[in-house]
C-alpha cells in the first residue's frame, strides 16, 4: 500500500527577520568574548611585565619590615630546613618556624656539630665525636652511636646516614638507616683504594659516591667510586656501578642533583656524571681560576673563583647539564654563598649580594643585621635574615 503525501503538511522556515536577529546575537557574543580575551590577555602581560620589571629591578638599601627577637645570644648556627629555622649549637637542636618561635628542641651534648640538611631529613653529628641525631620537620627520626670518631656525613631523603669514621690505618665507610641499623659497610685500604676526601648519597638512598686520594710518589689522583646497594648493583663486584681516576686533581666535594645527575668538584675542574644505577661521565669541565667555594640546587652549579687576571672574585653559574649561564665579577669573597630558585645570595656580616640567575645584580650593600642564614620570604624582594638574637624580615628598596 501506498502512502499518500499528506499535501497540508509544510515545512516552515523562520521568516529573514528572525534569522537575521539570531545572525546578530551570536555575532555580538563573539565579540563580547573576544572583549573579554583582549582584556584578560593584556591584564596578564601587564602582570607579568611587571613582575619581571620587579623581579630584575635594581635595589640600592635593605630595611626591616618585621623582627622577631629570640632571647638568646649564644653561638648557634642556623639553616633552613622545610617551612622553618634549623637552631644548633652543643646543647642542642631546635626546629624554628617563620615567627621564631620553638615549634620544637631536642637537647643533645656535641662538642663540635656538624649538619646535613635534604629536602625532608636533616642529621646533626659530633665532627670527631660518636654521635648522629636525625631529624624530620616533625622532630627526632633516630640517634646513632659509631664506634669510631666521625670524620665526614652524607644524608639522603629518607634519613639513610652514611659517615666516613676515622681510623690511623684502615678508615670505614658506614652506612646507617636512620634508627643506628648499618646497611653497608665499606673497609678501606688507604694503600689500595685511597683515602675517602668525599662522600655523599643520592636522594633515594640507593647510591653511595666516594672520592678516594691516591698517593704515589710525587703524584696524586683521585678516584671516583659509586657503590649502589639497590637492584642495579647486587650482580656488580663490591656493588661498584661506576669507577673513574682523575690525575693531578683532589676531588673534595661531590653532590647529587636533579634530573638523575650528580657533580664530583676537584681542583680546577668538575664532573657531571648522569645516571644513578648505571653512572656514566657525561662532562669534564675545566676551571681557570681557583675554586674557593661551590653551592647548588637541583638546577644548577655554582662557583667563586679567584680572579686571577684582575683583583677581586668571580662569580661563574653553570645548569646541570654543564653549560655556563653567567659570570659575573665581584668585589670581595663572602662566607656563605646559596642558590635560591632563580636567586643566588652571597652574604658574609652584615655584607650581601643578590643576583639572578641571568646575571643582573638585584642588590649589593649591608643588611640591618649580622646574618648568620638568608633566604627568600613571601612576597618580591624579601628576605629571611637570621641573627645571633632575631629574625628579621627585609626587603629591598631604592
């Protein structure tokens, strides 16, 4: 059967009046939005521009915006740890927050302490005594005792300890977890493998690297030893995943950095090594001035130099990949010398020098303050100054 078309049955199309309204209305909604894009872009570049121009701004004076005066006036030292002020002297460790005020204090009896500080963990120990105090942001981890005197202190994120223990003949490599248990021990033959001058661990505890001096005859080396305790390196020998000799060189510091990275310091020249299971060389850059001190972040590696060629020092900033991002001459040498983010900040007394890490000199003159620890607070252009007997907040103006 067929079905009929139903002729009254029409197909209506709106009239050219109401097509046109609809035409204008989303045309009048396109540029409403295209309004409010422009205006939300140009408040976004006017921010960042001006936080840029702020950020690279020049700064002539430092003044004090709060204090928090502690009540003491002995000789502790400080560092920054988490969200808070490290206090430690002999009797001592107490955690700080931001207002200066104990949050907590752990008393301990070190004649000479010493500290390693992480992102999550930091120990204090009695250089040339027994003692190791491990710490996170909540108070004590664990407390360990060697048997031997301690000469120097490695720590990881998760409170691994590992220590190099003083002996005339064969001196030990110990490597505690954060309650006293040893997870590793290391004997050393100074006649065979060297001395260890240097020793640190990666973040996650699994890498040991050590530097060994060798002497023979009239010469030195220094040999760069990684030990992994981890999967990678249980089929090894000794768990050795890398070994390298550096002739002529002392190499006395070695550190781990992001992006699986870490960097051996020897006289005039250092040593990017990538990888952590299975290291391998990846740069050999050489120095043409002194070393006087080094300092890092996860980004990068810094140096002051001697300037040999002019009076003064110079400041030289590298990326973890090795290559050099500024350098920069400088006036004088100061005593403590940090990179915070994009900040480097050199201080020395009441003497300290912000700069970017693109080079520009943000500030250079005196602080109100004797500063024993500085470090960037909320807000652009203010600072954490810690002294003897309070903190202060500064910020830097013309």
């Amino acid at each position: 059967m067929t079905q009929k078309k139903k002729s009254y049955l029409r197909l209506l199309t709106p009239p050219d009046d109401l097509t046109s309204l609809v035409k204008t209305i989303r045309r009048l909604q396109a540029d409403r939005i295209k309004r409010i894009l422009t205006f939300i872009i140009l408040v976004l570049l006017a921010v960042c521009g001006t936080w840029l121009l702020m950020l690279n701004q020049t700064y002539g004076r430092a003044r004090t915006a709060d204090q928090y005066p502690s009540g003491t006036t002995d000789s502790s030292r400080y560092a920054q740890f988490a969200d808070g002020i490290v206090r430690y002297n002999r009797d001592g460790v107490t955690f700080l927050n931001k207002k200066n005020e104990e949050l907590w204090m752990q008393p301990t009896q070190l004649q000479t302490p010493v500290i390693a500080v992480k992102d999550k963990a930091f120990a204090v120990a009695d250089n040339g005594g027994n003692s190791i105090l491990v710490f996170s942001e909540e108070g004590l981890k664990g407390e360990i005792e060697t048997t031997l005197p301690i000469e120097k202190l490695a720590l990881s994120d998760q409170g691994i300890v590992s220590v190099v223990l003083k002996d005339e003949n064969t001196p030990r490599i110990i490597t505690y977890d954060a309650t006293g248990n040893i997870l590793a021990e290391l004997q050393i033959s100074p006649g065979q493998t060297g001395y260890p001058t240097a020793v640190e661990l990666s973040d996650d505890g699994n890498t040991l690297a050590v530097s060994y001096l060798l002497v023979s005859g009239t010469g030195i080396r220094s040999r760069l030893v990684y030990y992994n305790f981890g999967e990678a390196g249980q089929s090894r020998p000794d768990n050795i995943v890398f070994s390298a000799e550096y002739d002529d060189t002392v190499i006395a510091e070695i550190f781990f950095m992001g992006g699986g990275r870490s960097v051996a310091v020897g006289d005039h020249s250092f040593v990017i090594i990538r990888g952590t299971d299975e290291p391998q060389a990846d740069k050999e850059i050489a120095l043409d001035q002194e070393i006087q001190s080094v300092f890092h972040s996860d980004r990068y590696i810094g140096f002051v130099l001697l300037n040999e060629q002019k009076s003064g020092y110079e400041l030289r900033l590298y990326n973890r990949i090795g290559e050099q991002m500024i350098s920069r001459e400088i006036p004088g040498k100061y005593a403590s010398a940090k990179i915070c983010g994009e900040e480097i900040i050199l201080y020395d007394g009441n003497k300290c020098c912000i700069m970017t890490a693109t080079g520009i000199t943000r500030y250079e003159g005196d602080l109100p303050a004797e500063a024993l620890e500085v470090f960037p607070a909320f807000g652009i252009s203010r600072y954490y100054v810690m002294s003897v007997d309070e903190l202060r907040v500064v910020y830097l103006t013309k």
